[in-house]
C-alpha cells in the first residue's frame, strides 16, 4: 500500500517519470525523501527471511521450483499485458506520439522501432515495476543452488555473523555496510536497474535478502531486532528529519559534494534504522497470524504486480480530461488500491472455479 502511495507521488513530485501532472510541486518530495531510501530494502530482506524458513522445510530444488512458477509466471504475463500499457502513456502524455494502445501492443510483440516527433527511433522495451521479480527470482536461484551444493551454509554464516547482528551491533553493523556501499559502490555503478549492470542495488538488495536468510530461524537476531526496536526508531526519524532539512527538493542536477555525502550517509543509517524499527515493533504488536495478515500475505503479489498499470492508466485518463492535479491525488490512489482488491477477488474466484472444474468428484 505505500509502494502505491509512492509510486503515485511520482507522477506530482520533482522526479522525471512517465507522466507528470502539470502543478507538480516540491511538496511531494518528502514521500520519496521518507520512503524510498527503505522500502525496497525491506521487501528483499522478508523475501530472504520467507525463503530462510521455508528451506527448513523443503529441499532447496522443489523451493527453486516454485519459487519459478510464483515469480516468473506473473513476470512473464505482466511483461507481455501490463508493460505494453504503460509504454502507451508515456508515448502519448510525454513524447507526444499520438498512437493507439492497440498499436503500442502489436510494435512491442513485434519488437518494431516507433518513431518519435525529432525523427528518432525507439525499441518498446524495459521491465518497469516489474523489476522486482526477476531481481528475487535470480537471488532465489543463487541460494539455492548454493544450498544444494553446501546443505549448511545458511547455519554456517548465521555461526560467522551471529555477533555482529545480535546485541546492539545488528543495528550498528548493517548501518554501516549500507553507508559504505552508498558512498563507494554507488558513485561507480549508479542504481540503473538494468540487471547486467546494477551493481548497486545487486549489493545491497542481495545484502538485505541473505540477511533475512540467515536471521530468519535465529532466535537471538530477532530477540536484538526487538530489543534495538526504540534506538532504531530515534535514529530513523532523526535520518528522516536530516534529509528533509538537507534535501528541501529533490536535486534536480548534482548538489554540492559535501551535501552527497550526507545525503548518503544518512541515508544508509535510515536505510537499515527504519527496518529494525518496523520489524521490532510488528515481532511486539504481530505476535501470531490473523485473518488480515494471512489474506494481505496472499494478495501482495496480485496488487504489486497490477498497481503501476492501473495507477498510468487511471492518471493518464484525468490527464487526457483535463483533471489531473494535486488534488487527485488521493483518488488515483484510493481508486488504484481498489482495482487491485477486485482483481484479486476475480483471481480468488477464477481459481476457485478452476480447481472445481477440475476436481474429481465422488461417485
């Protein structure tokens, strides 16, 4: 539900993105400057943490197996059926190609160059949102071929880290492996997601998701998390509260190196500072599965994989009206939140009739 929140602040906020509303303001900035230095990280580190736990219990080959079949399918539909409608946006409200949907889906199955207004030419090509999926997809893969090969690993390097995510240090180490890698890596390999490329976010999001592996089964890294949960909640807000004052707007060319740098380093803090406060605080407030969580945990893909494409489609429409503002933006986002819901209720239905048709029944 934030990445929704986020993703339509893109559309008023000072970023480049495939549409933007006409009285896009500064203001919008802060839910990126608050959002975005975690949100991700987060999602990758739970993504290890599931995986972690479900090795206990399944071999790491029939884990790699549907793993594939839960990631790549979505990855694979939404390519050919979800991308193609935001490639027509941006054609139509950004590069000022008049052109039908219909086409924007015939040249992308066809791969066909479209010719933009200067003349050029452009392949109707890239992965959007959908990015994720393939980035844990490949991760997925990676552990588990390594578990197949050494059955122990994930015990062995819980033995080798345990002191330094225990205690205090689980929240003071990561902090500072994120920092180092935001003022190192980053400056060489700026976060591109382009997966041949984006080493960056390889390090960091591979990072988070061995992390959670690894911690996943240990009592003792959980017990730290809850413990650091009050250090780490101070820390996140003071990071927070830096970064809005540092970066009023977002840098719309390079800032002065002095800035970068605290910018960076802040950011790593609030990076790792802002997870253990959101996981020490639900490990005290979630202590069992309910209802909620249990339905919310099987709708997340079905609303991740959709909500980029109905937020375009319903934003490019008011565009299109003349009635895209800032005041509207509640409504893309309530009413993006509410097509995803129908959508997985349909799902919940198609599937339900489908195993139906297919049961055997008693005689």
């Amino acid at each position: 539900m934030l990445l929704i929140i986020y993703h339509v602040s893109l559309i008023y906020n000072s970023r480049t993105f495939v549409l933007k509303a006409r009285d896009s303001s500064p203001a919008f900035d802060v839910i990126h400057l608050l959002t975005h230095p975690w949100r991700m990280t987060l999602l990758f580190f739970i993504s290890g943490a599931v995986t972690g736990m479900l090795l206990v219990k399944h071999p790491p080959g029939a884990l790699r197996s549907a793993r594939t079949k839960q990631l790549l399918v979505p990855f694979l539909a939404g390519m050919l059926f979800l991308i193609p409608p935001q490639i027509y946006v941006f054609l139509n409200a950004k590069m000022g190609v008049h052109i039908s949907l219909l086409e924007v889906f015939w040249d992308y199955v066809t791969l066909t160059p479209v010719s933009l207004p200067g003349g050029e030419q452009t392949l109707l090509a890239g992965m959007q949102h959908l990015w994720y999926l393939a980035y844990l997809w490949s991760y997925t893969v990676v552990v588990t071929l390594a578990i197949a090969v050494w059955p122990s690993l994930l015990t062995s390097m819980g033995d080798r880290l345990a002191p330094w995510l225990t205690g205090k240090w689980v929240l003071i180490m990561p902090v500072l492996l994120f920092i180092l890698l935001r003022l190192v890596l980053r400056p060489i390999f700026p976060p591109s997601l382009e997966f041949l490329a984006d080493w960056y976010n390889h390090a960091v999001y591979m990072a988070a998701f061995l992390m959670g592996a690894v911690m996943a089964t240990r009592d003792d890294c959980w017990d730290a998390i809850v413990s650091m949960r009050r250090p780490a909640l101070i820390l996140t807000i003071a990071c927070a509260l830096a970064l809005v004052f540092l970066f009023p707007t977002l840098p719309s060319s390079t800032p002065e190196m002095w800035r970068l740098s605290a910018g960076r380093v802040l950011g790593g803090a609030f990076q790792w500072s802002a997870i253990v406060a959101v996981l020490g605080y639900a490990r005290i407030w979630c202590r069992s599965e309910n209802v909620v969580i249990r339905y919310l945990n099987r709708a997340v893909l079905t609303y991740y994989v959709l909500h980029q494409t109905v937020m375009l489609l319903i934003a490019y429409e008011l565009d299109r009206m003349g009635l895209l503002s800032a005041a509207s933006f509640i409504p893309i986002a309530a009413a993006t939140l509410a097509i995803c819901a129908v959508a997985y209720e349909l799902k919940l239905r198609l599937e339900s009739a489908t195993n139906a048709m297919f049961r055997p029944h008693a005689t």
